[in-house]
C-alpha cells in the first residue's frame, strides 16, 4: 500500500476497484506522515481522525455501488494557507493561532475532496507566504526530503516536502513569485503555478492580491494534470485523450536566452537536455527581466504590507523576524512606486503576449541553483532575492508555468521550467506527460526519506 | 515617517529594515528609468 502514496491515478484505481481500501491507504500515508516528520517537519496539523473517517466514508460509498470520484482514496495535504473547516488557518504565523476556525473549505479544498481525495493535513510555510525557504522561526524550518542539510524552497517549502518525501502524491500550494514552481524543483517534484485568476483562491489567506495564484504539486505528470483538472472542477481524464499532441514536431518551441539570468551550468544541462527532445527552433529574449522582477517584488512588498498593516501596527513584535522588517520596509513605499511597478506589469505582460504569438512553449530553467543550505548565515538575503530570478518574470505577467524535475546524475533535483500563453495549462500538462514517457523528466528518486518504496 | 503611518520600529531593527528598504529604493530606481507608455495605452495588443 506505500508504493501507492506516489501515485494518485494508481491509488485512485486500486480503491475504486475494491483491491484496496480507502482506509488503509490513509493509514499508509499518516504511518508515512508520523515516520517523517520528526524529520522533515512538513506538517503543523495531522487531521488523522477526520482523515480516517473520511476515507471510512469513501469506503463505504463504494461498498454501496457509488463512485467516490476520480481520486477515490487520494491523500492530500495543503499549505496551511488554505481554509479547511473546523481547522485554524495558520498561513505560518503565530498570532493566527488566536483565530476561530474556518468554518468552511477553501474552494480548492473542496474541489479535490469532492473528488473523492481525503485530506491528511496542513502544511508549514513561511510566514504569510512571505519567503523562499521555508525556514520558519515559529514552527521551524522544513527540511529537504533529499538532503536534511537543505532547505525545500519556499513558500510552499512543507508541500514540496511532502511531495518529495512520498508521504502524500499530491499536495496544494500558492505562488506568488515562484512559490509552487521553486519547491517544486528543489524537491524532485512537479509543480504547476496555473494562469493568473484561472482558479479559484477563495478561502486563502492572500499576500499579494495581483500575484497571487493557487496550484498543485505532485509526483508525476498524471498526478499533476488529474489534480488541476480537479481543481478547475472538470472531471479528469487522461490528458492524452482530451488534448492531444498531434505532433511534437509541430509545436514551436523556444529556448529562452542566456541573458534571462545567471544560473549553475548544471540548471543549464537540465534545460539543455528537455530541449533535446523538443523541435527548439529558436532562442528567444524576453524584454527587460530585471524589471519585471524589479516590478514584482515591489507589487508583492507593497500589498504584503497593506495586507497586514494592522498586524504591523500593533503586534509587529510577534511576527517572524524574517519576515517582520522586510515587511516594515515595504509599508514604507510610497503609492507613486506601487502605481509604477502596476503600470510596468501591464506593459510586461503585452510584451510576452507579443512573444508568445509565435511560440508555443518556452523552456528556461527553473532555479538559478540547487537547493541552499538550511541557515540563516547560510542562505544570506542576496541568495534568497534571487531563488526566483526565473520564475518571477512569469508570475509579473500571469502566464501559467510547469516546473518538471530532471533526470539527472546531479545530487540534488533540479527543475526545468515550462511556460505557455494563458490558459495553455492542457499543453504544458501534455508536455510534461511527453517529456515522463521519453524518460527525460521524472520525480526524483526517494534515497534519504525514511519512507522507502 | 513610520510613525506618520502607525508602525513603531525599535531601534534595534532599524538597521535590518533600513536595509530591506534601502534595496526596495534601489529596484524602484530601475523602473523610474523605464518611460511607460502614456495612459490608456498600455501597449496590450487588441
């Protein structure tokens, strides 16, 4: 029954079938949950007893003839930023710990539950979504399931944790700059940051309402695209049948250029060997990166700020230092450079428009290096401003973008980013699904999680 | 400033945050240099 926690299309086969039983399958992935997260410390909630008892829920419907749903069995997990009734949001703070609980679910909770996934539990993050690394001073930094020594990225760091350790296939985060795609590849995992405002945030606790977008994370590409599709409230099916790729040969596919950032020659490798297996037929330069993400870190700072402005006022002092004074500065900004960097993402987001009218897909990679050093001299400011040199430019313009992890003789993951015009979600999908079967990107293989296979 | 605004900053994070705010001038600088196109015209293609 553990080999099945990496696979949700797996899972939800055996359990509608009646091989396997919803319930042992959620046993399976809490026994997971508990062997690791000493550890790894993904979770801040373990929702053991209403998992059990939905997963007794499910196995019944069965036993009665019904069809749970499409992931039958599924245990997922959310960033702690998702409302999940009954439970407190705590979006990584401390002071959250005095609100009420949610009295309903985040539409993306729901959306996966009526599914038929089960929810084992909530997830760490930085404070507020405000971070790249997952290094959390009130609930403790998440650890990287393939070296305990590094961080998984952030801010949904306790979900590429989770995914990549195999004690959930699927789980969901946010991105606002990166933060799907980054842990996504730090932990050998797929991660998908959907077209700006395509799914639903409702019940979220936001940091930047112009950036912010809600996403899976998951283990494979069929995992990635039955989840999306869930989340869009369509009922999956397999991505080959509903979009197919008449010809790979005819995808115009571009190769982003050197000058779009610095990066280890091993992100390079990654992106170079993707490309290989595509009809790359050209490079392409996109216009004034160091601006946009100039411009989107600037968006993000301001409405961070205005987000919590109360918070800053009169309980600043319980607030995660490293996230207290960057947020401070950021209510210092005046409106005229918040205006600016709005008008900058408008005219960004008409110049990709214009890119993409011939180009179907562009690779880039996906971080500038593989994941840092868990530390706060470790993972100085400057190495954190730049985690997301290449995925920010994409979340400025709202464009969807796909994170596969590489196979690689590295020693840590590495991830390659794919990025289509918006609402090409299917085509990324697809892509990625390609690329699995060539044998070009696949998870990256469980060697030091506890949870062996 | 920032007690124009309400938020109290104690002397023993006014480095940190001076800091943070010091490199938020400097990425607002680069876009002052960048001439948007006038209002009403963003540039986005019809």
């Amino acid at each position: 029954v553990r080999s099945l926690l990496l696979s949700a299309a797996e899972t939800a086969a055996a359990v509608r079938s009646g091989k396997v039983r919803a319930q042992e399958v959620i046993r399976a992935s809490l026994d997971a949950i508990a062997a690791t997260r000493g550890e790894l410390n993904c979770f801040t909630d373990v929702l053991a007893a209403q998992a059990v008892a939905d997963a007794a829920a499910i196995d019944l419907m069965i036993q009665s003839g019904g069809d749970p749903g499409p992931l039958a069995g599924v245990p997922f997990a959310v960033k702690n930023l998702y409302d999940v009734a009954g439970f407190r949001t705590l979006a990584g703070a401390k002071i959250t710990r005095e609100h009420r609980p949610a009295t309903q679910d985040a539409d993306a909770v729901r959306a996966l539950r009526t599914n038929g996934a089960v929810l084992v539990g909530m997830l760490n993050m930085d404070e507020f979504a405000y971070g790249w690394t997952t290094e959390n001073t009130h609930y403790g930094p998440t650890k990287n399931p393939h070296d305990h020594a590094r961080t998984p990225g952030g801010s949904s760091g306790g979900a590429g944790a989770a995914v990549g350790a195999g004690v959930v296939p699927i789980a969901l985060g946010s991105d606002t700059n990166g933060s799907i795609r980054v842990p996504a590849a730090f932990c050998g995992v797929y991660g998908l940051k959907p077209t700006y405002g395509l799914l639903s945030r409702a019940g979220t606790r936001l940091l930047s309402t112009s950036l912010d977008h809600v996403g899976p994370l998951a283990g494979s590409a069929e995992d990635l695209a039955i989840a999306f599709r869930s989340l869009q409230g369509m009922v999956p099916r397999k991505t080959a049948d509903e979009h197919p790729i008449p010809s790979i040969h005819q995808l115009r596919v571009g190769l982003v250029s050197n000058e779009f950032g610095e990066a280890m020659p091993d992100a390079w490798s990654a992106v170079e060997a993707v490309a290989a297996s595509l009809p790359v037929s050209r490079k392409v330069q996109i216009p004034e990166v160091d601006r946009a993400r100039a411009a989107a870190s600037l968006i993000t700072a301001s409405e961070a700020a205005t987000a919590h402005r109360d918070t800053l006022q009169r309980r600043a002092k319980e607030l995660d230092p490293l996230i207290r004074d960057r947020l401070l500065a950021a209510a210092l900004l005046p409106a005229t450079t918040y205006v600016h960097a709005l008008g900058f993402k408008a005219w960004f987001r008409s110049q990709l428009v214009t890119v993409f009218r011939d180009l179907d897909v562009l690779i880039t990679p996906c971080t500038p290096f593989f994941a840092p050093v868990i530390g706060r001299t470790g993972v100085d400011t400057s190495t954190k401003l730049s985690i997301g040199r290449f995925t920010q430019p994409f979340s400025l313009a709202g464009f969807p973008a796909l994170s596969v992890p590489v196979k690689s003789d590295t020693a840590l993951p590495v991830g390659v980013q794919l990025v289509a015009a918006p609402f090409g979600e299917a085509l990324l999908l697809d892509l990625a699904a390609y690329l699995e079967r060539a044998g070009i990107v696949g998870r990256w293989p469980l060697q030091r999680t506890a949870v062996k296979t | 400033m920032a007690l124009a605004l309400g938020l109290r900053i104690d002397a023993e994070h006014l480095p940190q945050v001076a800091d943070y705010f010091a490199r938020l001038q400097k990425l607002s600088a680069l876009l002052d240099d960048f001439p948007l196109p006038p209002e009403g015209d963003t540039g986005v293609p019809s």
